[in-house]
C-alpha cells in the first residue's frame, strides 16, 4: 500500500486509520468497516468520493440489522473525522474521500 498521508494534520494514511480503529472506542465503527467497506490505496491520487450521507446510511442500516447501538449522523461524522477520513465539500453535500461501500446490502 502507498504511504500517501490523507490528514497532514494526524499524518495517518487510510490503512493507519483503519488499523487505530481496532484500538480505539469506536471498535463498532472498525466492524462495520469490515463488512461494507473499502478502501483506496492512493485515495487523494484517485479522487474517488462517497456522499457522506450514504455512508452514515449504511452503518445506521448495519446497527439496526444486527441490533447493535448506534452513533447519530452528527457523532459518526465526528468520529470519521477524529480518525482522519477527508471530507470533501460541495454544491452538491459532502463526501468522504478514499473510502468505498462495497456491500450494499446495508
């Protein structure tokens, strides 16, 4: 995997992220990661975006499936961004950056 930082300000790469989320409180957030999603190797060469709506959708849907508590939108977000996951704003909302669904199912 690339060592490209995608927060200059944590200095942590996706997979970096990835992995502090197994050591951090947010352990249902790595579980859901597990099943639903993906991650680009070189997320800010790729420009590949998510609606961060969509996102929150799928771990909301994901919880409920499996009876599990869950965050609301507003301390998910906040969560993604504490572990260092780029936003990207535009006219048409916000949208995460170097991070995929792949099951979607939820």
């Amino acid at each position: 995997m690339s060592n490209i930082t995608i927060n200059e300000s944590l200095g942590l790469t996706n997979k970096e992220i990835y992995e502090y989320l197994d050591h951090s409180s947010t352990y249902r957030m790595k579980l859901w990661m597990d099943d639903c999603c993906g991650f680009l190797e070189e997320p800010m060469l790729n420009h590949d975006t998510i609606e961060a709506r969509e996102l929150y959708e799928s771990y909301l849907n994901w919880t409920l499936a499996g009876n599990e508590e869950f965050m609301n939108e507003r301390m998910f977000h906040k969560q993604m961004a504490k572990h260092g996951y780029v936003t990207k704003f535009t006219d048409h909302g916000v949208f995460y950056i170097g991070i995929e669904l792949i099951n979607s199912i939820y």
